[in-house]
C-alpha cells in the first residue's frame, strides 16, 4: 500500500506500527466501547427493550460510542495518538472536541428520555440538528484547513468516485437480496395502498410519491445519518482496523468483524434483526458483521479514506430498510436472503471475489 495510508490511517492507531499490535491500548478501547455499549443495553432491557420508546433513540447513542471512546482515549490517553490534544495543532482538532460535545448531547437526550418518554417524539427529530452541525463543521474544516486537516488523523474522506461505484454496488445488492427473497417466496410485498393514498391526498401521483420516497431513504437516508455511522466507522475501521492490521490485513480485519459482531449481541438477545432466535441470531450477526468488515474495510484501503465507509454503512442500512421493509418483507429474517442464511452465503461470494484483489497482500 502507499505510503499515504500507512500515515494517514494507520498513524490513528498510537504507538502500533505496521508488525505490532498494542494490545494494551486495543484492550482499553474494547473495554471502555462494550462496557459502555451493553450498560446502555441493559438500562434498555430494564426500561422494555425494544419495545420502549427511547429504543430508537437508544440505538443510535450506541452507535456513536465506539468513535466516542476512541476520540475519548486518543486525545487524553494515548500519548502518541495524533488527535492527542498535544500533538494535534490541525483544524480538526475542533471536529474532536465538537464529536464529543455531540455525544455527551446524545447521552443527555437519552437519560432525558428514559426519565420522560412521553418526551421522545419532540427531542428524536431534534438531534438531528447537531448532526447536519457536525457535517457542516466538517466541511468547513477541510475548505479552511486543507486536504491534510482531516486526511492526517486518519479521518480522510477517501475518492469521491469510489463512493459512488460503492455506493451503487451496495444498492443493487440489497435489491437482488430482496428479488431473491421474492423468487423464492420467502416474505410477502408490502401494502403501500394507505401510504400512496397519503401522496395523492398531498397531490402527488403514485410514481411521484415512490421516487419521493425512494430518495428520501436511498439518497438523503445516509447523509442525515452520517454523523451516527462516523460513531461506528470511526471505532471500527478508523481505530481497530489500523490497530490489528499488524497482524496482517486478512486476520486483522477478521478480527475486527468478529469484535464488531459479539458487539451487537445484547440487542440481538432482546430480538433486534434476528427476532425469535437469540442464540442463532448472534451467530449469524458475527458472520455478517464479518462479511460487512471485509466490504467496509475493502472501500476504506481502495478509497484511501474512512468517511466512504462511514457513507457505505449508513447506505446499507437505507437499502436494507428500504427494501426488506418499504418493498418486500421476509417473513423470518434469519432464513431469508438479506440478512439470513441464505443471504449470508451470498454475501461469502462477494467476500471471496472482495479478497482476489492484490491490496490484501500488500504490506503496511
């Protein structure tokens, strides 16, 4: 690999060259990110689970606390880390303090909530104001700062067109996880009757309605999101990956999709993807979290970047939604194609073809 990304997103990782891995500080990232995570998962069980109010609410703090606690950690505990709040005299340096401020707004919105659910609808549409304030402080930034200002702390944006061949790809593959469902009646389409009557009531025809719809989720969808996925991408692939890739590329990534998966596993106990199979459904969450970490960690060494993967993941999560919920629900998730057995062993193809390409083997 170039020179570029050894110093731009393996340099995120303190004191973890290319032929080692620091356990220590890996070892206090995972401690601080799941302890954080399954306390949040389980005030939610205590609270209904996901039939609570403040559940949507809740999954997407638990989204942003791996970046929170690898900004956490690198700008006040690893000495070397480039965003360490000694070393890191970037412009960036006000988006890490901004990330965090957001968090902390999001952990006060969700303790609010659990306190006042009746609460939830009016603080939910709020927090996507400091998100759309996050992205905007962003490209800011990088326009006053430079190309360097995000690139240097391993938070680059990665090439423009690689987001869209990625992007694509992604679209069309939950599209043909959802015709094959269909093919092999695996669900039932969904009743767009009530929703469409909506739109003409509203003036609009049923084609106009759809397109509206289709944007709405597939196009717009990732951008309102895009901060929350940072909060995973940036634990994930900005911190873990670079910290295991050591190991060599091919086992480190692994490693982090099989980290990421066990991550997930209190909301899949509580029937989150996998509904009615708690036990199976955590096993087929690390297999998919597996799959997805070889995808997401494919775009982040292609595209030179971490903000591709931070899109791609919030995408996938549209596509997904928009098809498997808007087009054509599986009728048991875990045994249909998308997110199921059989949708999984299509997803192992696209791995294999994923991991033919060269940059596997290169060194960093």
């Amino acid at each position: 690999m170039e020179s570029q990304i050894s110093s731009d997103i393996i340099a995120a990782l303190p004191d973890t060259a290319a032929t080692k891995v620091n356990w220590n500080q890996v070892g206090t990232f995972i401690g601080l990110t799941f302890g954080l995570t399954w306390l949040l998962d389980l005030v939610l069980f205590r609270s209904g689970g996901l039939q609570s109010p403040v559940s949507l609410l809740a999954l997407q703090l638990q989204m942003l606390l791996p970046a929170f606690s690898a900004i956490l950690l690198g700008m006040f505990f690893f000495k070397n880390s480039p965003i360490n709040i000694k070393n890191n005299h970037s412009k960036s340096r006000w988006f890490t303090w901004y990330f965090l401020l957001y968090s902390l707004l999001y952990i006060a919105a969700v303790i609010f909530s659990f306190i006042r659910p009746d609460m939830v609808q009016t603080i939910s549409p709020f927090m996507l104001i400091p998100g759309l304030l996050g992205l905007i402080l962003v490209i800011v930034l990088r326009a006053v700062g430079g190309k360097n200002t995000f690139a240097g702390v391993g938070m680059g944006a990665g090439k423009g067109k690689l987001w869209l061949l990625f992007g694509i790809g992604i679209v069309l593959f939950a599209g043909l996880q959802t015709l094959l469902s269909w093919l092999f009646k695996m669900g039932q389409p969904v009743d767009l009757s009530a929703l469409i009557a909506q739109g003409m009531a509203a003036g609009m025809t049923p084609p106009l309605f759809m397109t509206i719809v289709t944007v709405q989720t597939i196009l717009l969808g990732p951008f309102l999101g895009l901060m929350v996925s940072f909060g995973e991408e940036y634990g994930w692939r900005g911190y873990l990956q670079p910290a295991l890739i050591g190991l060599g590329r091919v086992r480190g990534v692994t490693l982090v999709g099989v980290i990421w998966g066990i991550w997930h596993w209190p909301v899949i106990w509580m029937g989150y993807n996998y509904p009615g199979h708690p036990f199976l459904g955590s096993l087929l969450m690390v297999i998919f979290c597996l799959g997805l970490a070889f995808l997401l960690g494919y775009a982040v060494l292609k595209a030179k970047g971490l903000w591709i993967a931070a899109f791609l993941h919030a995408l996938v999560n549209q596509s997904f939604s928009y098809f498997m919920g808007v087009i054509y629900i599986p009728d048991d998730p875990t045994y249909s194609f998308g997110i199921g057995i059989p949708g999984l062993i299509v997803f192992a193809l696209v791995v294999v073809l994923i991991l033919r390409d060269p940059i596997w083997k290169q060194k960093d």
